[in-house]
C-alpha cells in the first residue's frame, strides 16, 4: 500500500509518504544454514545468496498467469515435501510436510520384504499409487534379503502399498493449504513436482483430494541441456540458476572467473547463454 492505495505489486517509482506491506516470514536452522553453505563453498562454489526452495522451483516450473490467479505448489524431494500457495503474483503461504519418496521406498522394503536399493528401483519401475490402474493379472519380480531366490508377486500388491502413503501425503499438503485460508484462492490448481512426483497415478490421486485441476511441472524455459533438466526431479536445481540469473545485474550474471581464459571462457559462456537466454 501507498498511501492507503492497495494492489500495488512494484512501488518503485511512485511518490508517496507511507509505504506498508504484508509480508511472509520463512524462519530456518541457522546451523542448518550453515552446514549446507559449508558444504557448497568445499566443493569448489561461492555461496552468495540463501533461496527458499518453494521460490526456486517457482521460477522453473509456475507460469506468470498462474501466479498470479492462484496456485498450489506441491514438490515432492526425498525426506520431505513443499508446499507453497502463490497468488496475485506473490508467495502466500509455506509450509514442509515431513512425508516424501523416501518413505514410498520404505515402505516397499517392508511390505515387501526387499532390500532399500531394490525397493527404489521397484518403485521406479513398477510403482503406481492407483490400485485400478493396475491390471488384476500384472506381475513382478521381487528380490528377496539375504541372497534367497526372487519372488514373483502381484503388482496390485505394490499398489496397494503406495496408495496409502500417497493419501496420506496430500491429505497433510491439503492441511496445511486449508490452514493457510488461501484454499479457495487456487483459481488454476496445483503443480506437482519434484523427483517423487513421477510416481504413476499420483496425479489422479491429488486431483481426488484436492478436488482441482493437477499438472505435473518440469523446468521451463531454459536451453541447452533440456533431456537432461527438463525432468521434475531437477525443478529446484533449474529453478536456484534461475532465481540468481533473474536478480543478479546482467553483468554479474554473465561474469566469468578469472582463471578461466580463452576457449574455455567461450565454452562457458556459450553454456549459460544457451540455458538463460535461448529459452526466454
């Protein structure tokens, strides 16, 4: 607001004599901060900035129009799962739920009695979140612990595994969007992302619970190396380049390090210049 005038997105470059401002405050470990700065600058990389993961994947995977009529955010990692609810053009709520692809692979080595590394690529292979997408007949092979010989069960059985958790996994997302009192502000649905978003039939189950349209985003935008990064399992690593590219200044963004001279400089510039120009 500018002197009581509401729905401004940028004032710069108004006059005014006050200037107010809703804001969201995100809070963090700041040992955990720390130590995942610690870790980047080791390994060779100047950390210069702190992105919220829900900001970066917003960059790589949300259109303007959705941002701006409402949208619901659903990034399925590893450990966890973000959520962010965006809406006239800015971030409005956020919110982690401690349920992710980690647990959908637990669980399979539980239930069915399978080593870690082979229920992932149980999971990635054969894994369906809907039971009715799977045919009554289906089969797979299952490894079994301690060198006995491979099991084959019903793929229904693996379904049945993952459906729950699945349930489970957007009713808390559901929760914390119906906490935030913008669940009747997602004008255009929810994106899911990240690695565990490839799950089949998760997309069916998101659109029975949140009872709205459900597209599942990859990074856009970009060149170069689109096989490679398009994949939602890359949302927020695609998505903190470009967050640094769109608020650096243009000559920072395209600064090359000293050391690097001249085919070399070439190469990498071209490099950045086909990933943060030929797609915009």
């Amino acid at each position: 607001m500018v002197d009581d005038q509401e729905g401004i997105g940028d004032p710069i470059g108004m006059t005014g004599s006050r200037l107010e401002a809703n804001v969201h405050v995100v809070t963090g470990s700041l040992t955990a901060v720390h130590n995942i700065t610690n870790c980047v600058n080791r390994a060779g990389i100047e950390v210069s900035e702190i992105v919220l993961d829900q900001l970066a994947v917003a960059e790589s995977v949300l259109k303007p129009e959705e941002k701006e009529l409402g949208v619901g955010v659903v990034d399925i990692g590893g450990g966890t799962t973000h959520v962010a609810v965006f809406e006239r053009g800015a971030v409005r709520h956020t919110a982690v739920v401690r349920t992710g692809g980690e647990h959908f692979t637990s669980d399979i080595a539980v239930g069915l009695r399978t080593p870690i590394q082979e229920a992932e690529q149980i999971k990635v292979q054969y894994g369906c979140a809907l039971a009715r997408m799977v045919d009554d007949d289906e089969t797979i092979s299952v490894p079994s612990v301690g060198g006995r010989k491979p099991r084959r069960l019903s793929r229904q059985i693996l379904c049945e595994i993952l459906q729950p958790r699945s349930e489970e996994l957007f009713n808390l997302a559901m929760e914390e969007i119906s906490r935030s009192g913008y669940e009747g502000a997602l004008s255009t649905g929810i994106v899911l992302t990240g690695g565990g978003s490839q799950l089949e039939g998760l997309m069916e189950i998101a659109e029975q619970i949140f009872d709205l349209p459900v597209r599942r985003g990859g990074p856009a935008g970009v060149g170069g190396l689109v096989d490679l990064v398009s994949s939602p399992a890359c949302a927020t690593a695609v998505g903190i380049l470009l967050y640094g590219a769109a608020h650096r200044a243009p000559r920072e963004s395209m600064r090359v390090p000293a050391f690097l001279s001249g085919r070399v400089s070439q190469r990498v510039k071209g490099f950045f210049t086909d990933i943060f120009g030929a797609g915009r």
